[in-house]
C-alpha cells in the first residue's frame, strides 16, 4: 500500500512538472506575440 502510494507521489510530480514547463512555455509564446502586435501596432 505504501508503495503504490510513493508510486502515484511520483507520478503526480512528474506531471505537475510537466504540467509547470507547459504552462511556461505557452506563456513564453502568448509574451512573444504580445510584443509581435504592439510593434505591428507602432507601425501603424
């Protein structure tokens, strides 16, 4: 029983941590495009 228990601990870390590097990396792209339209809109 408490192997299992250490078994999804892991588990679930591993996802969150995953989880976490999405979520970075999809507000990274969201920052990049920000930027990409408030110098379309200077242009302009």
């Amino acid at each position: 029983m408490a192997a299992l228990g250490f078994v999804f601990g892991i588990t679930g870390m591993t996802f969150g941590l995953a989880g976490m590097a999405i979520a970075m990396s999809a507000l990274a792209k969201l920052k990049e495009l920000d930027t990409r339209i408030t110098k379309l809109d200077s242009n302009l």
